[in-house]
C-alpha cells in the first residue's frame, strides 16, 4: 500500500527549487548550511528553513559539528 502521506511530504518539499537544488547538490556529498546558501543569495535562516523541510520529508539528513551544522542526502 502507497503511503499518501510520505509522498505529500516529499513532493511538497521538492515542489520549490530552491530545495530541489539543494537535493540536487547534496547528491554530490555532504555540504554546510553556508556553502548551501552561497548560490542562492538567501540569508541563512532562509535556507536552514528550505533545508527544515527536506528533513521532516526525510529528504536530508542535518548535524552539528561545533558550530558549523552539516547537511547530507539521506540515502533510503
């Protein structure tokens, strides 16, 4: 059975493209919050709420490393 609710989820959080292209960047490999917002002319806070949507779609993987917060594709 089709579980409507993660396919929502993850078709929502794909949905802006700005958060496609994080997808899309991070399939390369793991990158910090900073390097994520560079191209996008965004402040971090924006981008860190783009990337709070991928991880609650379980698209992306997030942890800290003192003060420096690294994302990564989560792989399925």
């Amino acid at each position: 059975m089709v579980k409507y609710r993660t396919l929502d989820g993850t078709f929502g959080a794909l949905a802006d493209p700005t958060r496609r292209q994080i997808v899309m960047r991070l399939q390369e490999g793991e990158a910090s919050v900073s390097e994520l917002a560079a191209p996008h002319k965004m402040s971090l806070p924006a981008i860190s709420r783009h990337i709070s949507v991928l991880e609650d779609a379980g698209l992306v993987f997030k942890r800290k490393e003192g003060r420096q917060q690294y994302c990564r594709h989560r792989d399925h």
